[in-house]
DNA sequence: TATGAATGAGATTTCATTCAT
DNA sequence: AATGAATGAAATCTCATTCAT
C-alpha cells in the first residue's frame, strides 16, 4: 500500500479548499501547508495555480461523468434515462466526497474571470451535453418521450440541474424538497 | 440639465466594470479612471470595495424588480402571470443597458465568496421569489395552473431561469433557441 | 528650500544602488529603504522596476548631453571640439555625483538583457553621437581634421569612449595614464 | 564516433543560452532541456550556475587566444602584427560557431555583477593583452610604428576593440563599415 | 554517472485603504 | 466634496541547489 504522493495530496488539499474558499481565497500556501508539502511544489507539478485549478476540475468532471455515464446504462427506457441522468447529476452535487464545488467554480457555468484554457473545461463538459441528448433521442425513439428536439431539450434541462444545483448549494434558502421538486418538473414537462 | 454627478458617474463605471472584469479584476483604480473621477472618492462615497459591489447589485436588482413586476401586473390569468414573469427575467438578462452581469456575478446564486453584507442582497432577491409565487397562487386558484405547492414551483422556475440564464451568458455554446426552448418547457410542465 | 519629493528621492537611492550592485542586485527592499520611503510607491510613481531603470538612466543621460553640448559650444576649432568632447566624455564618467555606471548598465552598450523600451534609450543615446558628427564635420570644413567620414568616424571614436570607460569603471586592471593615452591615440589621428 | 558526452551537451548549451539570453534569463531548467539531459547532472559536473558560467567564458577565451596567436605569428613586422591582431579580434566577434557573446557577458569589461572568482577571468584576459603589447614592443623595435608606451597603447587598443565590438554586437545601429573604419583610424594613429 | 522531485528563501507586483491637503 | 500620494501586507511565481533513488 503505497501512501499519497506529493503531487496527488497537493490535488486533493487543491480540490478541497478551491471548493471551500474559492479560487482567490484559496492561496499557495494554504495549500501546501495543507497538502504538507513545500511551496514550490505547486509549480512544479502544476505550473501555476490557474493550471490547477484547471487540473482540479478536470479530475472532479471525470468522476462525475462516470457515475452519469453509469447511471443512464442501467435505464430500462429514454424517459426512465432522463431521469436516472437527473438523478445522478444531483446527487453527485451533494456527495460529501465528489468534492463537487471545485467543479462549480470551475465549470463554464461559473462567473469566475479564467484566463485559462477555459477550452479545455468547455469541451470536457460538453461529454455531459451529449450522454442526455443520447438518452432523450432514445426516449423519443421508443416512444416515452414527448416528441423534442434532443440537443436543445438537453440544453433546458441541464439549465435546470445548473440552476437546481446551485439553489441548494450556494444559497441559504433551498427547501428540502428542491430536488424532487425538480425531477418532479422534468417529469411533467417530457413524459409522452 | 444636470450632468451626473461623481458619485454617479463611480457606480455606473462600477457597475460596467464589475460585470464585464468580475469582482477581483476590477479595481479601485479602474474604476475611477473609467469614472473621471479621483481615487479617494470611492471610499469616501461608498465605504469599502465590497459595499460598492453590492451598490451595483443592488442597483440592478432594484430596476429588476421593478420590471418583473410589471410583466406581471398585465397578465389575464396565472399561468399567462408565470409565462410573462419567465419572458421578462430572460428578456432583461439580455438587455444591453441592464448590466445584468453585475448581479449575476453578486446574486445569492454567484460562485463568488463574499464577506459583504450577503443577507442584505438574499433577502432582497427573494422578493423576486415572490413575485413569482403570487402569480403561481393566482393560477393555481384560477385554474390555470396543475395544482403544485406555489412556493416551491417557485423554487425550481427560477432555478430553471438562473441556469438558462448563465447557460446563454456565461457558456459559449448557448443554441439561439434556447430561451424559447425554456419557455416551451416551463408551459408544459406546469399548464393545467 | 522644499525637500525632495519622496518620488525624487526614489529616483536618486535607485540611480546609485543600479550603478553600484547592478539591475538584478538591486531590490525594490533596497531602494525603498535607502530612500525611506514605501515599498508600493515604487510602482505608483514609476510603474515597475524596468521603467525606473530607464528613467535613471535617462535622468544620467540628460545631464551627460548637457555637459558634451557644453564642452563642444567652447572649442575654437572642429578637432578642438572633438578632443574637447572626448575629455568631456571621459571626465563625466569618473565625476562622482554623475551616477555614471547607472548609464554604463543602461546604455545600448550594455550587455544586459531588457525588455524595456530600449528605442528610448537608443534615440536617446544618439544624441550624442550627432553632437560629435557635428564637430566632426566642422573639423572637415575648417581644414583642423584629415578628411574622414564624420558620421562613422563618430561611431568609432565613440567606440573607443565606450571601451576605455569599460576599462576605467569595470576592469582592475586600467593604467592611470589611460585617459591621457586615449586623448592622444585620437589626436594622432584624426588631426590634419 | 563518439556522441557528445552529457558533460559536453552541458557546456554547449550553456555556451549558447548564456551568450543569447544573459546570465539572469539562463536557468538551470533552460540549460538541461536544450542539451537533453537532467536537472541535476548541471551541479554534478560544474558544482553551481557561476562556475558554469566562468566555464563557458573561458572555453571561448581559449579559442580565442588561439585564434589571436595564430594571427599575430603570421606577422611580418610589428605594425603587421597589431593589424593582424585587430583583425583577428573582431573576426572572431562575428564569428556564428565562436560564441562570443559569452565572452561579452562574463570578460572583465562586462557590466554583470559576478561573485564569480573574476579574478580568474582577469588573468586570462590578461594574455589578451600580453599579446598585443608583444607586437607592439615588436613593432617599436623594427620601427614600423610609432614611438609609445607598449602596455599603454596595447590598452587603448583593446579599448577600441572591446567598444567597437559593443557596437557591432549590441547595439542596434552600427554602421556596415565599422570594422573597416575601426582598423583605419588604429593604423592612422601608430603608423610610423 | 544520472535523474527529477523536493525545498524554501526571496523577488516583484498588486491594490484596498488611509490621510494630508 | 475632491484629490492622488503614500502605505505595506499579501500573493504568485522563480529557481539554484539538495538529495534520495
């Protein structure tokens, strides 16, 4: 059983403190004092701090595309994908472990200035665009879908996990009930 | 003809800067060049930074308000309350002279962390809530509207406004239907 | 009698630390503290570290222009002018109030790498090689020089400025005769 | 065939970087990825940044003495012999595979600070000038130049090469015939 | 000999805020 | 009300050098 290695503890004190404290409040050396490294650690490995950031994210998007990914496998309909998609978006945003506000700040839904290749994160996040245009095309196929255009259905109904998400997580005043609330609204509005 | 007066002309610049460079690239110097106007009068009208930002904001907020509530007031029934409520959010969000930007970067739905006074901005925008909320009750009463708990449909059509939102303004890859798609959406889910 | 102004006393403490422990050996700390001043008030007045390297260097050029033209203004003759330009020359460099290795490591005959506007300081620099082309040429016109190319007998007699300066500030190793030695390698010449 | 040893890549790379980018800009990072080896072999074979640089300075000044011997025993009288030398001198500056520009940064007449044991450098470069003051004293003797100081002349020679080459080397505009006119005006001033 | 991760002191630069005028 | 010089804490990033492998 190896230990953490240098680089990866410096992820991991990375993705925590980026997701609490945000990306200005969150500097080398909380960091580093955190991860037990030394300083010129960060760049080393990283490059800069915008580059971890990027780098955090990344590695938090990954995690979260697989759970989606194998949440809408297990669908036994298009409709029954949707929702199960749904589902495991917001479920994932409130996983103590998936570290889920680093990707908050960092996705292309975020009001941070990035210089960074923000590219990169845009394209990445795209993957989550297409896993539900697949599921509502198959819903449409099979006939347990109200009759869309898929890519921009998608598009709505990622505003709303964004929105729903962000509800619950960044402001004071979500009711308990805003996620079901939420598949409840998706339900309505696409069940065929 | 009065010209603006320097207290003036510093949250207007402020206003533009904050929304178009974020919180932290915008500085005290950039502003006051924008304005015209000396350094030293920042503080000495508005205090500190983060009491300016929030002036912005709630500045926006105010001229906000003020429009939704008048798309609501020319509505015949509840749902056509809901619908014209959701038009005019998305409508002003695109606006050029609302400098919309400001408030989604200082709104209770930002990424950003904030010492300010965020109660103050919380318990203003949830007057937005419940204008909204009112015109659900209308409906639901009229029977316009499914029978839903009104307050929290309120909940989840403003997180669908706020994610469609960010989504056109923030992301690169908004599709131009996009705000007619969400509005389609909102009607089926929720028309009697 | 006003004292210095801080931003003069800034400019005075960097021209001698830049002369004697070169660019990268002098620190923003240094400067500060040998001027009492500030640490930020380095960068309000002079924008970074490079501009106020130019902007000594510049200040040491200026009086160096001022004291050639004067010099040249009292010859009798066009190789009077020049020997007197040469002396002025040589004679400015080892005065001690002129901060003259400021200009040394400035210079366009520096070897140091800038990024700064260096096309300041070269149409600056040729100056003073206009102000020896003209006593050249006067030199040429009044029979008391053989017959040359003033502009790139200028070039080379500066040369020679530039080289036994070198020799003077920079090397351990300079003859005590050095200067004398120089003044009359010219004269033999040049003189008709 | 032997392949360059990694010690030698070491040394060309350095020989390169320093002479094109300066002592401050050449890091370790630069030096090991441009001759393809580690890091840490760089304090291995030359123990830290200043011996390297000393190293790379003498390399030159070796093939630089050769070149100058070389030159001077080709000679047919004394005045031959200093013309020869200048020759050879400023030949070797525009050489592309001489890489002078090292020599520039790290001789006695360089405007870098060096903690550098210069010493070192100083008496090399000293062989420099034992050279030229050899012919010179030739050149007394045989009566093809003029009657001087033999140590004192070879310095203001050297003076004029070392300026000449700063000009032709470093500063933007020197002119074509420079070199040309340079070893006009030294054979005007000696001649007997 | 060879590697490159690891260290941490130190440099430049930014900028909100203060304050004398 | 208005000005902008002055302050200095704090942040990011660099890089020679060390050292375990």
């Amino acid at each position: 059983m190896m230990n953490k290695s240098k680089k990866e503890s410096l992820l991991q004190a990375a993705k925590e403190l980026f997701g609490e404290c945000g990306y200005v409040e969150t500097t080398f050396k909380k960091i580093s004092d955190k991860a037990g490294v030394a300083l010129g650690l960060l760049t080393h490995h990283y490059g800069n701090k915008e580059k971890l950031f990027l780098a955090c994210g990344l590695d938090v998007l990954e995690h979260f595309l697989k759970r989606l990914r194998q949440a809408t496998s297990e669908a036994d309909s298009g409709f029954d994908g949707v929702m199960r998609f749904c589902k495991a978006y917001l479920d994932f945003s409130i996983d103590r472990d998936s570290n889920w506000l680093v990707l908050v700040r960092c996705s292309p839904y975020s009001d941070m200035k990035t210089k960074t290749d923000r590219d990169i994160m845009d394209s990445m996040f795209s993957q989550v665009h297409q896993e539900l245009e697949r599921v509502i095309a198959r819903g449409i196929e099979d006939g347990s879908l109200v009759t869309v255009d898929s890519k921009s259905t998608a598009q709505v109904i990622i505003s709303l996990m964004v929105g729903a998400n962000r509800t619950r997580v960044l402001t004071p005043y979500a009711m308990p009930s805003l996620y079901k609330d939420v598949l409840d609204f998706v339900a309505r509005s696409i069940k065929a």
